[in-house]
C-alpha cells in the first residue's frame, strides 16, 4: 500500500523519483506518461489529486505503482479489479484506475473482468497488452497469436486468440476503447474519458513488447483511429471483430468503440449512492 507524496523527479509532476526498470523502448513507458499527463490534465479540470487511487496488477505494467505518484494499493497478480472495487465500496468517491495486463486480465483475472462488466463499477480499467506474459519471459496469454512458439509452449500456441472487446461487449460494459500506447496524446485523451466515464471503462492498450514477442511489432499499418461519434451495440461489435489478434490481417480500430450509461454498482447500493450525494466517506457518516 501507498500513500502518495513520494519524492517527485523534478519538472515532471506525478512522477516518483524512482528509475523505471522496463526494457529502453518499452512502451510501457509511454502508458505511463500517457496516464500522468492524462491524470494532471484531469487535475487542471477540477478533479482532486487526493481523490485518484491505483492499484496494479503483478507483471511488467504493474511496476508502474512504483513510478505515478498517486495513492493505492500494489495487487496481486489477477486480482487489481476486486481490489479496486473494494477500494470503491471503501469510498465509493475515490477515481480508481487499476492498470493491468493482458496476461493478468485476462487469464488470472478473467472471471473479476467480465463481472465487473456485468457489474459496472465506477472505475477505469487500463490493460497493457503485449499478447504476452512478459515479466515471466514471455509465455502465451489469452490474446497471443495462435502458433507463437514459445519455451512453454514449443509447438506454437493450439488456441484461437480470445477477442476481448467482444467478451466486454456482450458481458455489458458501458465503456470500451482501444489505444496504441505508442500514440501518447491519443492514449493520454481516451484515459481521460475513461475516468470521467460515470461506469466501468475498460481500455484495452496495444503494447508491443520489443523482447518476448517481436512479431506483434509488425501491424502499425492496420492500426487506423475511429471518429468519435455514439455507436449502437452492434456497430462497436462490428468494429471489435475487425481484428482477431492473430497479427497478420484484418484492420486494428483505436478510439472509443462504445460508450452507454446504466446505473453503477455503488448507485445501486442506497448506503453507497447516499455518500455520493453527500460526497462524504463512511468516516464522515458516523460523525
Ligand atoms: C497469483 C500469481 N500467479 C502467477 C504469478 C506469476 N506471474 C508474475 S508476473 C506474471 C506475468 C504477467 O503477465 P501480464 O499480466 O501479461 O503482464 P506483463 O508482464 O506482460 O506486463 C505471472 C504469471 C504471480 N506472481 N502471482
């Protein structure tokens, strides 16, 4: 656990002073400044900076508790949604964003992700995705392309990718996006309409990682950006079918594929919805 006010490195703010261990290059390090400028930006709106908490997944993209000077708690490998959902329940006022990787979400953590769909918390969920478990040296993850040869998995991956923007889709999120971490300032827009998204929004990021899986670095000419304009159900479907993650073909779409209101889980819940209201935590309650 965490409580912000580390050292900051001088002239970035949000930064600790701490020397990120990620490969030189890794796009882990755009995620990064992407979700710090994204979070200061919010900051020069009128959002708390005492109001933000994280919390991580373990793997690569977890280290960043380490590097964004925010509040939070450092999870546990596939468990960063429950624990940002109890850390809502524990005020449902706070902005969580949990960041996360594909390894981590959507294995480990696949049954906390499509109920939080289902569910609809109030919280931003960001998945790093190197179609890799990459901090264990690269083995296949639910999205990784099918025959990738690995030292776990030496005849090449048997399974079909899994489509998570479909699985989002039609488990009920009311928020999906899909970013390309290397385009910072795009990243940096849709994590900011991810934390202002009164729901769960999820955003899937594009993270090629450079060491442990080098043939997902070759799709830069399918990635194309999405207008932003409201979609049904169906044309954020069609959309998510345009790449299989399989690599070789198809168009990959970035941007905002779907975005829809229904009640979230503390509204549902009157003890919570009232300290909403009164934007007050349990503490404040008892006095
Ligand atoms: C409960 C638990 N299961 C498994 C592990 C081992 N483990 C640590 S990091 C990691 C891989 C993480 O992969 P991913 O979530 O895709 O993140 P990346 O390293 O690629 O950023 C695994 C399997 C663990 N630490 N804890």
């Amino acid at each position: 656990m965490k409580n912000a006010m580390k050292r900051e490195r001088k002239g970035q703010p949000l930064a600790t002073d701490v020397n990120p261990t990620w490969c030189p290059g890794c796009p882990d390090h755009m995620i990064f400044e992407s979700a710090r400028r994204a979070v200061l930006s919010l900051m020069k709106q009128g959002y708390k900076r005492e109001n933000f908490a994280m919390v991580s997944g373990i793997g690569c993209h977890g280290k960043i508790f380490d590097y964004l000077n925010l509040s939070g708690i450092y999870g546990l490998h596939g468990r960063a949604i429950p624990t940002a959902i109890g850390m809502k329940i524990g005020n449902p006022n706070l902005k969580v964003i949990a960041f996360t990787g594909d390894g981590d979400t959507y294995s480990e953590g696949m049954e906390h992700f499509i109920h939080a769909c289902r569910f609809n918390p109030n919280m931003t969920l960001l998945v790093n995705d190197n179609q890799s478990f990459s901090l264990t040296t690269g083995q296949a993850t639910p999205t990784s392309q099918q025959g990738w040869k690995t030292k776990t998995e030496p005849l090449g991956d048997f399974n079909k990718p899994l489509n998570p923007l479909m699985l989002a889709l039609s488990a009920g999120a009311t928020f999906v996006a899909r970013c390309n971490a290397r385009d910072i300032e795009h990243t940096q827009k849709i994590i900011e309409e991810a934390v202002k998204h009164n729901g769960f929004s999820y955003v899937e990021i594009i993270q090629d990682c450079l060491i442990f899986n080098p043939e997902a670095l070759k799709r830069d000419k399918m990635i194309y950006k999405l207008t932003d304009k409201k979609r049904t159900f169906d044309e954020a479907m069609n959309l998510a079918k345009e790449f299989d993650y399989n690599l070789k073909d198809g168009k990959i779409p970035i941007g905002i594929f779907y975005k829809t209101e229904r009640k979230t889980l503390e509204e549902e819940w009157p003890q919570l919805n009232n300290l909403i209201k009164k934007n007050i935590s349990w503490k404040d309650l008892k006095k």
